[in-house]
C-alpha cells in the first residue's frame, strides 16, 4: 500500500508504494483512510518535535471505512464509516473514570512505540505516528479509537472531526464554556483557530473578533461570524489558537478582570510565559491549557455532526483542497506559509 514517511526530522516527507502493515490484533481495526487533514502539529513531529522518533508515518486527522475487525470487536464492523480519534479512551484510568477522556493516561504519545512494528518498507520497521498513521491508505487502530459518521458525511470533512474542529470548537464550549452575550477574542486563524470562532458563534458571543496576520485567514473568519470591534473593558474569552510566549501574553493582556484564557496552541518546552504575583492576584483571570478541546470525542463527534446537518457549523469552507498523497510536502509548504487553512490528503 502506499504511505508517506518521514524518514529524518526535517527531510521532505517520501511516498512508498510497498509500505505494509500488520494484521489486527484483539480489539483492533483496520481502516481505509478516504481523506487525511495536513495539521500543523504533523509538520513540527516530522522536524523532531516532542520527541518524535523516525522513521515514521505521520497523520493524526482523518477518515475512511472499517476493512477489517480483529477478535473481540463489537460496535464496529467492516463497511462502516469513520473518523479516527487520536486519543481513544482507555475508560479505566483515573482521568476516564473522571470523564476526562481527552487527557487519558493511556493514550500512544509521539515517541512511544508498539511492541511490534506496525509498519514496515522493505523489512524496516516504521512506526504509526501518535498511533494512527493516517498519511497511508490503511491504519491498524484499536476499535476505541473510531467513532461512526453518517455516510450523507463527506470523507474530507469527516476527517475534520478528527482533530481541528473539536479542538477549536471545545475550546470555547467545552474549556472557556462561554455564554451567551459574551465578548470573545480568537488569536490566530488556521483551522482550529477558525473553529473557535464558530464555537464563539455557537456559544451566542455578542461579540467575535479574531486576530491572523494573514489578511486571506481574517476574511475568512469574517465569514464564519468575526468581525471588526472592541471591547471596553477587555474582552470576557480569549483563545489562543497560536500558543506561543508573546500570544499568550497578548490574549492575557487582552481579556478583562476576571476573563477567561483559554491556551489551545501547541507551544514548544522551552518557550517561557512570564506573568506578576500582582497581576495574577489583583486581576483574577482564569488562565487554562486546552487539550484535544477538552472533548469526549464519542460524544463530541455526533454534537458535531448535528450543527454540521444544522447549518450552524461550517466545515466545507475549512478544506482548501484535496490532493494525492504524492502532494504531500507542497501541502506541508503551503500550511507552514499561511496561504491554506487545511489540505486533505487523499491517500
């Protein structure tokens, strides 16, 4: 079958026809991957980022039908359509019990590997990237980690489901939990940030503005429900979609006394945020990390769907193109440069 692997942190991705797989285990699945989102977090792994080991076969945001099920698998059979969740619910560690499945303890992180290789070229073995290898036409995947979509569910916005979507929409609903009425500000654009600007909508925000420095992003959060304004006293939410030192510091400085934070970018180990004793004490802003949109994705997917079928969430306008796996590094420059929201990789 064919794959795209990253064969060194910061080399160019490479299109393999003779990548293969294992067979599914006990309460395992294989999928056929239909569409797979290019997200910013697959271009910092494949430079080595949060201890990403090589090679692998990267993709975390996708969709496609079940192939085949392992033993013991129920709820899920072969033909069915789904989108992949990228942390599947182990539902016996302290944070499922908890029903905080989004940071389960049990989830396959980016250096981990299986006991086994679940990928191989030529006899090497590769590893399955954040444990769902979505850059490939088949993924082995535990049967926790696929949740059904409605076949009336394009395969491209289905796998926006995956990651962007429930990301940014959580973010607002889900982590800030705003209400109606509410002022919300959203720091960057690309998709997820795009996202957190319908969920401000969802949400009934009276006011949504969001900020990119890319003119193509702000017209497009325009459309989705942003647009031009202040807010007197600050503002009562503010997302950071970017998560980088100077924008967390900007969303901070940009919520009123007493707002809410909200931190959903990805930022890197070394970059340092510094606030004062007094400023923490005397304004009382909340200042939160969002994980995966602080979602349980069995039953963020079918809410998602809802507003989907509702008109209320717009998903066509975040896919700029679908384009062959042999597209994938023009896909890469073209996320890292700003000029796309989301590529969706047809493998």
């Amino acid at each position: 079958m064919r794959g795209a692997v990253a064969w060194e942190a910061g080399a160019p991705f490479r299109v393999h026809e003779d990548l293969a797989r294992r067979e599914p285990g006990p309460g395992e699945v294989v999928v056929r991957i239909r569409a797979a989102g290019v997200c910013q977090t697959d271009i910092s792994l494949a430079h080595g980022a949060f201890g990403q080991t090589m090679p692998v076969v990267l993709g975390h945001e996708g969709a496609g039908e079940v192939l085949e099920v392992g033993p013991g698998v129920s709820g899920v059979a072969a033909g069915d359509r789904v989108v992949l969740t990228w942390v599947p619910p182990c539902g016996h560690c302290y944070f499922c019990v908890r029903g905080e499945t989004y940071i389960c303890a049990n989830r396959k992180r980016a250096s981990e590997r299986g006991a086994g290789a679940d990928l191989t070229v030529d006899g090497t073995p590769v590893q399955a990237g954040m444990g769902t290898a979505t850059f490939a036409q088949e993924t082995v995947v535990g049967a926790n980690a696929v949740i059904p979509v409605p076949a009336d569910l394009p395969f491209e916005l289905a796998a926006l489901l995956g990651c962007a979507v429930p990301t940014g929409l959580g973010a607002v609903l889900n982590t800030a939990r705003a209400q109606p009425g509410d002022t919300v500000l959203v720091i960057g654009c690309g998709a997820v940030g795009l996202s957190a600007v319908q969920g401000a909508v969802i949400a009934g925000a009276s006011l949504v503005v969001a900020r990119d420095p890319q003119p193509a992003r702000r017209a497009m959060a325009e459309r989705l429900g942003a647009r031009d304004g202040t807010a007197e006293v600050g503002f009562d939410v503010v997302i950071d979609a970017v998560g980088n030192s100077r924008t967390i510091r900007e969303a901070w400085d940009a919520a009123r006394r007493g707002g809410t934070v909200v931190v959903v970018g990805a930022g890197k180990a070394d970059d340092q945020v510094t606030f004062s004793a007094a400023e923490l004490f005397h304004d009382q802003k909340r200042l939160l990390g969002c994980f995966y949109g602080s979602a349980d994705m069995r039953f963020e997917v079918p809410r998602m769907v809802a507003l989907w079928r509702a008109g209320r969430l717009q998903l066509e306008p975040l896919v700029d193109e679908v384009v062959g796996l042999d597209r994938i590094n023009e896909a890469v420059e073209r996320q890292t440069g700003g000029t796309a929201v989301r590529v969706m990789l047809a493998p």
